[in-house]
C-alpha cells in the first residue's frame, strides 16, 4: 500500500474575487499562504514524509506547495520538485477573468454550472472535465506519478481543484456522474492509500 496526498492550491486572488481563473497565474492571498503553512502543519503532525513531490506550473500550486513542504519539516524536496503543464488548473476559455455572479446573470445560472460542473461540456473555448482527465492528468499519472505508487513511494500532488477532480475520477473515487458533487477545499491536504 502507498500513500497518495493531494492538495489544491491556497485561495488565490481570484477565488477571493470570485473570478474564473484557468490558466491564469494569479498570486495566493495572505489567507491562501496561511492555509498553505496549516496544510504544513497537518502533514508533520501526520508524520506523513514524502518521496516525490508534483506540481503544476502554476504559481499558486508551486507556492503552496513549498511553503506546506518547508511547514512539515521537508523542504529539502522542494528542489526537486517536478513541475509539469498537464497538472495545470482547467482551461476555462472565454470565461477566464469573468466574475462567476456575473456570469451567470448574463447565461443563466444553469448554464454556467453546467460548464463549471458538468463531465463532458466545455465552456466556450475551453476544456471540459473530461478533456482534463483524459488529455492530460490520466496520462501523466499513470505515465509518471503510478510507477512510483507502485514502487510504494509516498507522494505528494499540488495541484488544482479540476485537477483533483481528475484524479477522484482516476483513482476511482467518482465516477463522471457523481464528480459535480465533488468540492475540493483550499489548501487541504487528502489522503488516500491506493
């Protein structure tokens, strides 16, 4: 049995504004660093050591991530930190830097959590859930991150909320009909044995 922890970013600026982020590198605010430094925390008091870390090449997953790491006690990692595009957050298109209120005002409330929420409808210009596991996070996983698994190494991923939703689909934890149901909090380490 390995041990798999997958952490989403820290709130970053554009959580707080409630807009669509995407692939925009936006900054954590003070509070997304602080949930960051109690994700830490929890990690050391879990004695949880870690022999590989992931994460995207987004600044808000790399940033947590070292400060979680340097908070339990293991920032050696954090050189060797591998960072990789297919970890990146959900392209969300024509909707990056819209307010997520406002946006459904303009389409319907309905319509927006369809593209927000649902498995296989993208927004407009942008990738859907199911293009996420499968074009991206599948492969790099079961390429890069399950071979370690299964060496029995214990791993960390810093990552995203869609990209976490992927990986729940992935490791079986939902399935494309149950994962709109799936809420990833900030900074919030989840285990799993797999």
């Amino acid at each position: 049995m390995s041990n798999l922890v997958l952490m989403r970013h820290g709130q970053s600026v554009w959580n707080k504004q409630n807009l669509f982020t995407g692939f925009k590198d936006v900054e954590l605010t003070e509070e997304g660093r602080e949930e960051a430094h109690a994700a830490g925390r929890e990690l050391k008091d879990k004695d949880i050591a870690f022999d590989q870390v992931f994460t995207s090449t987004l600044k808000r997953a790399i940033e947590t991530t070292e400060i979680a790491l340097t908070e339990s006690g293991q920032k050696y990692l954090i050189d060797d930190m591998i960072k990789h595009d297919d970890l990146r957050e959900r392209d969300y298109g024509d909707l990056v830097g819209l307010n997520k209120a406002e946006t459904a005002e303009k389409f319907g409330a309905d319509q927006v959590h369809i593209w927000r929420r649902s498995y296989d409808v993208p927004p407009p210009g942008g990738e859907s859930l199911q293009m996420v596991v499968e074009n991206r996070v599948r492969p790099y996983y079961e390429t890069h991150i399950k071979p370690l698994l299964d060496a029995g190494q214990t791993i960390l991923i810093g990552a995203h909320g869609n990209t976490l939703r992927a990986m729940l689909i992935i490791l079986g934890e939902h399935t494309p009909d149950t994962i709109n149901s799936a809420e990833i909090p900030t900074g919030k380490p989840l285990y799993f044995d797999v």
